[in-house]
C-alpha cells in the first residue's frame, strides 16, 4: 500500500465524539463554538511556537465545546483523526516549539511540583513508579533521585528522543506493575481518558495511588482571553474537567479519593507554616489529587 502524504491536503480531518466521555450518554449540548478562523482563537494560535503552521489546514474547521446533560462532564466534540494528530505531532509540533512552549510555561513551578510529588510517593513507601504523558522526563530524573524505579510513557517521539532518560512509546511496552502513576496535565489531552484511566488501574499495585492535575476550567464558557484558550484549546486540551467531573470520572475508573501527603520544597519558613495550616483552612475543590485504586 502506497503512503499518503496527508499533510498535502487542503484541510485536516476531524471526527466526532458523539458520547459523553465519562458515562457514555449522547444528550450533549454546546456550551461554546465557531471555526478555527474566528477572532481570538486565530491569533491566539497563531501567535504559540509551532514547527508547521496548523492554521492553514484548520481555519475552516469548526469546533463545539459540548457539555453532557447527564454528569456535566465537557470535552470538544471534534477531534483531529488519528492520521492527523501524527501530523499534529511530527510537523505541526516541533521540538524547538516544544521546548519553547513549555520553557513559557512552567519552568521552576515545575521543578517545585516534581519535587513536592517524588517527596510524597517516597514517604508513603512508593519504590515503583510510573509518569504517563512524562514529556521529556524531568520527573522520572527526580523519583531517581529519591531511588525510586521510575519509568515513564510519552507518544510524542520527540520528546523521547531528546528525554535524559528512556521512555516507552506507550503502556503496552512497560514491563510489570506500579506503587504509584502520576498523570500531569495529561488527561485533557487524551480522545478516551477513561479508558486510558481503567488501562492504568490494571497496573497499580493493591491500594497502589494515582497522582492527577489537569486545567480546572470551572467558569470558563467561551474562548474570550488567553488563559480561557490554554484551559480549552480546541486542538490540544480536547477534555475540560472542573472538579466534580474529574472526581467523577477517576470513580468510574475505579478510584476514591485520599488525602494530600504533606511535602514541603522550601527554606522559607513562612511558607512551610503557609502549607501547615493549608489543610486547616476551608479550602475550595481543585482537579489535581491523589486517588486509590479501589
């Protein structure tokens, strides 16, 4: 069979997901949409780091946020095919575009995260540990350094090739089973995170823990700003969770919910009193959490 240059095309290739990602129903109603062409979401693309320009294959696309009338769950109906999301990874998304993106966005947050999250999973006994969607594997080289066994999956082939450590392409190719999975702002890009969520729960450890942080887009109805674009991307951040959704999706899953270790990456000791008192404190609901497989 010959290959097909897809990218020589006029226009990519979107499908539909006509149910509910997290309980399946198919009464859905859009809470926002337009085309890819609209004004701010033209700029606000045009404006991210890319290798290949998207714009010219998606400007007449259409996109519908839509909102299950059943669990309230949202995700963009219209996803890019399965031929086109390669594309999306190997040309539109370079690794120059890739560094750059996330240099913008996250930086030393990051480091102090990583390191917060290896402090935990070490505490609670964690020896084995699996990072999925683990970019170019800066938190399986800290769990190292903590002497945890860390291995970690990413799809992107660019960001294993230029990872300091090894990374599987995907689940099937990790050998064994896990104290704990970490998912960092992974599940808002996924087209069946349930299904990725109940494939992870079979390689967790009894009572093993599944460490979640995605984009909390509670109030977020429309692309009007740029922080609402980063929350709802129409081509990157295809899910949107606000915290009852996550919660009830991770219990689908097979999940319940459990405390927060306490970790504190800090000399400042205002700031370790700050995290002390935290959990004394009303706090409001968040979607990053630690669950235990059930």
């Amino acid at each position: 069979m010959l290959a097909v240059d897809l990218s020589a095309w006029n226009s990519a290739v979107f499908v539909a997901r006509k149910n509910c990602i997290s309980c399946g129903s198919d009464i859905l109603r859009e809470v926002a949409g337009g085309t890819f062409a609209d004004e701010p979401l033209r700029s606000y693309i045009d404006s991210d780091p890319w290798g290949e320009d998207p714009l010219p294959f998606i400007q007449d696309a259409c996109w519908s946020l839509v909102e299950c009338t059943s669990c309230l769950q949202r995700f963009h109906r219209f996803i890019l095919s399965p031929e086109w999301n390669e594309i999306r990874f190997s040309r539109w998304m370079s690794d120059a575009s890739i560094r750059q993106f996330e240099a913008e966005h996250g930086g030393d947050q990051n480091v102090v995260r990583d390191v917060k999250h290896a402090l935990r999973l070490r505490d609670q006994g964690v020896r084995r540990v699996l990072d999925y969607g683990c970019g170019f594997g800066e938190f399986l080289e800290v769990c190292r350094l903590f002497r945890m066994e860390a291995h970690g999956v990413d799809r992107s082939a660019l960001r294993r090739l230029g990872a300091g450590v090894h990374i599987h392409a995907d689940l099937e190719h990790v050998p064994g089973t896990f104290d704990a999975i970490t998912l960092f702002e992974v599940l808002e890009h996924l087209d069946d995170p349930l299904a990725v969520l109940k494939a992870l729960r079979s390689r967790l450890n009894p009572g093993g823990l599944m460490v979640v942080e995605v984009p909390n887009t509670a109030g977020v109805n429309s692309i009007s700003s740029r922080s609402d674009y980063y929350k709802i991307h129409p081509l990157d951040h295809i899910n949107a969770f606000m915290p009852q959704t996550l919660s009830r999706m991770m219990a689908r899953a097979g999940f319940t919910a459990a405390p927060k270790p306490r970790a504190y990456a800090t000399t400042s000791l205002r700031q370790v009193a700050k995290d002390a008192l935290r959990p004394l404190l009303k706090r409001r609901a968040t979607t990053q959490g630690y669950f235990i497989a059930g």
